[in-house]
C-alpha cells in the first residue's frame, strides 16, 4: 500500500511498516498544504492511507467523498505510540479506501 506520513506523525512508524511504501509530506514538499490540498494531492498522486494525528480532521473536511483511507493516531508520542504498534499495523494492514479509523495511544 503507497502511505502519506502528514506533518506531526513520528518517522521512525515508517520502519515498522516494511511492506509498504511510505513517504512523507515533508518528503513531497507538501508540507505548507493545508489539509483539503494535501488529501486532493496524496489522492492525485495514488496514495492509499493517510497517517496524521490531526484530530480534527474529520471536522474540517469532508471525507465522505475521499478514497484515501485515514488513520489518526491519537497522540504525537513516539515512545506511547511504539507500544500500540501492533494495532496501529493491524489497522492500517486492514485499511480500504474511503476508511476512516482513530488509534487511542494510552498514556
């Protein structure tokens, strides 16, 4: 699967996710784009999931018409989000497009 790793999302995820490809934002140089313009240029651009800890997302736009998949991970934290990785892995494994899905990361 082709994933975009948004602005605020920890790097080191990337080698956790070795059987796919993963680029980021900052990477593509999308980095100034606002939400709407980077989910139209990931989309453009054939990426199939998103990872963000944008929260409000799924408030500021409308998704209902994205085929780009949407994982949220709920905290910033590399070390909180190291010990969720499983379940991070399993959702984004189970990812199909248009999905929208939240990651608790307990403290």
């Amino acid at each position: 699967m082709k994933i975009l790793f948004d602005q605020g999302t920890p790097v080191p995820l990337r080698r956790h996710l070795t059987a796919h490809q993963v680029d980021t934002a900052h990477e593509r140089g999308w980095s100034a784009l606002s939400n709407g313009d980077l989910l139209t240029e990931a989309e453009r651009d054939g990426y199939e999931l998103l990872v963000t800890t944008d929260r409000n997302l799924r408030y500021q736009q409308n998704l209902a018409t994205r085929q780009i998949a949407i994982v949220v991970l709920m905290s910033t934290s590399w070390p909180r989000i190291q010990r969720t990785l499983s379940a991070i892995q399993a959702v984004i494994d189970a990812a199909v497009p248009g999905a929208y899905h939240e990651i608790p990361i307990s403290r």
